[in-house]
C-alpha cells in the first residue's frame, strides 16, 4: 500500500491520514463534516466557500469582528473538526486579506483560496477566473499572506481552456508568494466536471514545486486514491463529489490502505445515517434544512434499490417532516428500516 497516505504536513501541522474533504458549497457545512470526521479515515476538513465580498460587509455591520447571519454558518465549527480550513473566495485582494484575517482569528488551522470554482457567480468576482489573470492573483496571494500567520493554501483548476494550462506556473508562483499547500483538480473552467480529470498535470505539478500538492478529481473508490498516490506522486487526496454520496468512503480508504479490503455500506448504514443527518441538521436551526434534506435523500441512496422512486418523492415533500415520512416509508418498503429510528427527527421535525 502507499505509504504517503499515512500522513502529510502543511508547514508544522501533521496530517493524518493525507486524506482531504473538499470544500463543496451547499455540503460541507458543521452537521456534515462532523458526521464525515465520525466515520473516521478523513485528515482534514475544508468549509464551504465563503465570499470575502459578503464577510467585508457583514463584519462591518457586526460587533467584535464576528460575521452573522450566512456567513456565520459558513464560518461556525467545532472543536472536534480540528484540523479544519475555512476557504474564501473574491477577487480584491484587500477584501480578502481583511477576510483571511477574521478567519484566523476565529480560530482556522488554515485559511484557503478557492481559485478553481466553475459556477458563472464565482466566476465573475473570483474561483477559477482568476487563472486568467495571474498579475492580479499575484497580488492576491501576497496581500493575504501578509495578513496572516496560519497556514495558506489554495485550491485551484488545471487553467481557464485547454488551450491555457497554467497549473504549473500558478504552483510556482503560489510557492514564491509563501502558499504552503496546494489542491489541483486537473480539468479545466470550461470542461466543469466533463470527461475525466487529466492526472498527469498533477504529476507535473508535483515535479514543479516543493510544497505539498493534493491531487483532486475522479476519486470515487480507494483503489481511484491508491491509484493517484501512485501515478501522480501527490502527498495527499482530496475527495469531494463523492463523499457526498459516500460519507463512507474516507473509511474504506483507511480501511483498504490498511487490509487491502473494505466494505460496503448497507441500506441499513445508510438509512441509519441519513436520519441522523436529519436529525442534526433540524437542531441547528438551518434555515436551508429542507433542501439539503431532499439533497442528501438522494445522494445517500444512489445505489439502493428502487432509490429512483425515493428521490422522487422526496423532491415533491413540502416539509421536513414530509421528507422524514417518505424517507422513512421507503426503508421500510424496502424491508432493511432501522427499528427506532425517525421518532427523535419527528419530533423535531413537527
């Protein structure tokens, strides 16, 4: 097995394993890296993207430096997450370094950019259009490295095109402006998540620096990460898309590094699971619980039998307590219903 998986290190915070949850907006909230920690095999947590824009102008409203309201859930962690990233995204680099300052002061392990994000929003005021002006992101990474002293990194995608690859000289350039770690997801802005990930640019990133580079993009199962670790040379991976469906799936990486076998969640694992998602997620008040409950109905059932049938229903469910009831009518139908499970959630949920 590989050994690098065992651990890796940004600046002198050792990570173990060298496994790494990717930031994903509308994911990786509290309730879901802490069910992702749970299960173990995970050495590091990334939040949501958080605009520099949104907390500039929230924390200027607000008391004592603290963000309210959205930015506040983005930014609120517990200390059993730790190690945990918070990741920014804009594209004025005072705004983010003002930004990169609150988060350590909140008590990040580290502070990431997001120089990779497809969507057209992010686009425009920062993610992966930033790959297309490297003056300007010059200026970025040396503004916020300045304004603080925990570990920086960032996230970022192959290059805007095919036909403008630029992975290689951003790595560079990252290491010069005091960037200790980098994340590459090897397609490009346009591609968005089509065909697959090109892994070679991962290895050709890794020759070109000397700080730790994860590699990121089509690891749905360990041997993907076993593989990656092997043909790209990178110190960690990171794995986003597919813990989302698979919040197992750090574990079985732990496990097949470890026994060279693991094994599958059961419909019962996943009933199990997804009600204590539901549960979490209806304490903390989340004023977005209903559609990350329809959301993760899906994604936890995708390979299920008859799941197609459930994410359905889910869809239609005006409340949470309708989504419980169809969720938890499915597990039965299906004969593998967690006995107990639903009475705490629907009392919530009412």
């Amino acid at each position: 097995m590989v050994e690098r998986y065992k651990e890796f290190r940004i600046r002198d915070r050792v990570i173990q394993p060298a496994a790494v949850l990717a930031p994903m907006a509308g994911v990786t909230d509290n309730v879901f890296r802490r069910l992702i920690r749970e299960q173990g095999g995970c050495g590091l947590l990334l939040t949501e993207f958080t605009s520099a824009d949104g907390l500039s102008k929230t924390n200027s409203r607000t008391l004592q430096g603290k963000p309210s309201g959205r930015a506040r859930r983005y930014l609120y962690f517990t200390e059993d997450e730790r190690p945990i990233g918070a990741q920014l995204f804009g594209a004025n680099p005072d705004t983010l370094a003002e930004a990169a300052a609150l988060v350590e002061s909140l008590g990040f392990d580290l502070v990431d950019l997001n120089l990779g994000c497809p969507a057209k929003k992010v686009v425009k005021c920062g993610g992966s259009g930033l790959l297309r002006d490297l003056p300007l992101l010059e200026k970025i990474l040396r503004r916020v490295r300045a304004a603080v002293s925990i570990p920086l990194t960032i996230k970022l995608r192959a290059g805007w095109d095919e036909n403008t690859i630029v992975a290689r000289e951003v790595g560079r350039l990252a290491e010069e402006c005091g960037v200790e770690a980098i994340a590459l997801h090897p397609r490009t802005r346009l591609q968005g998540y089509a065909g697959r990930a090109d892994w070679r640019l991962i290895a050709e990133l890794k020759a070109s620096v000397k700080i730790p580079v994860i590699g990121n993009g089509d690891i749905e199962r360990p041997e993907d990460a076993e593989r990656m670790f092997r043909e790209t040379g990178c110190d960690a991976v990171m794995i986003g898309r597919a813990a989302a469906s698979n919040p197992w799936i750090f574990r079985q990486m732990a496990d097949y590094f470890a026994t060279g076998r693991y094994g599958e969640p059961t419909a019962e694992d996943r009933h199990r699971l997804l009600v204590e998602f539901f549960r979490r997620l209806l304490a903390s008040n989340d004023p977005e619980a209903l559609g990350k409950m329809k959301q993760f109905s899906s994604r936890f059932t995708h390979g299920v039998a008859g799941g197609a049938g459930l994410r359905k229903a889910v869809y239609e469910a005006r409340t949470p307590a309708e989504v419980l009831d169809r969720v938890q009518a499915f597990f039965a139908q299906c004969g593998t219903a967690v006995p107990g499970t639903g009475e705490t959630v629907a009392a919530v949920a009412d």
